[in-house]
C-alpha cells in the first residue's frame, strides 16, 4: 500500500515541538521515527479503527522516514503479520507514531530531570536487552 501523507493527533502536534527541542534533535521527523520504534517495541496491536483523529503535525512518508521505509515497513509488517500491500498499513503506522509520542511524553512528564540522551540510550539499551 503506497501513501504519501501521515498525520499525528491534534495533541501530538504540541508534543513533537517540546520533545524535538528537549531533546535537541534537529528535525521533528527524528522524533517521529523514535516514537514509531517505541511504540513497536512496547509490543502493543493496535485495531485499524483505532484512530482518533488527524489534527495534528503532517509528515510525507519520505519526510517521515527518509531512506528507511523498507526498515519502518519491514517492522511493521513483521509486528503484524502482514504483506507490504496491506491496506491498514498507514492506519499502523499512524497509530504508532501517536502511542510512541505519548509514551516519550508520558516518561519525561513523569521523570522532568530526564536528560535527552541519557533518556534515549536507556530506551535503546533496554530494547536490545529484550532481543
């Protein structure tokens, strides 16, 4: 399934801006990509019709994932069981990026000392330890 738009929720809008400046990423998109990953990591399925809403941050899918589509695809496919043709595919992806910002958002809310890197290396060492 090609597509060419995906947008967070209105909520997610404010929090791709905070959490790109905390962590001092450049981009938004690097903080997309991080949230996708989260999100897959945290082994959560989500339904299709899971969506609340589009009212927030719009990303093309070459913004949003560069030159590592087939990777974000191959995860996502993977996670689900699905071909790469699958019409719910944008629905997931959608769908993870919003549960991954609010997850970050939801760790640093709670841990305001967290510092960007410390916080994003201990999300990556605990990750590869699951492996």
């Amino acid at each position: 399934m090609v597509f060419s738009q995906i947008r967070t929720s209105s909520r997610n809008r404010e929090i791709v801006i905070e959490l790109t400046r905390k962590f001092n990423l450049g981009a938004e998109n690097v903080i997309a990509r991080i949230a996708i990953g989260y999100s897959l990591q945290s082994g959560i399925k989500f339904i299709p019709t899971d969506i609340k809403d589009s009212g927030g941050k719009e990303y093309s899918r070459s913004v949003l994932f560069g030159n590592y589509y087939p990777i974000y695809l191959a995860m996502v496919c993977t996670h689900y069981q699905i071909g790469e043709n699958n019409k719910d595919l944008p629905r997931y992806f959608k769908l993870h990026l919003d549960h991954g910002l609010q997850l970050i958002y939801d760790d640093i809310t709670d841990n305001p000392n967290l510092v960007g890197y410390d916080y994003l290396f201990d999300r990556i060492e605990n990750g590869l330890k699951e492996i």
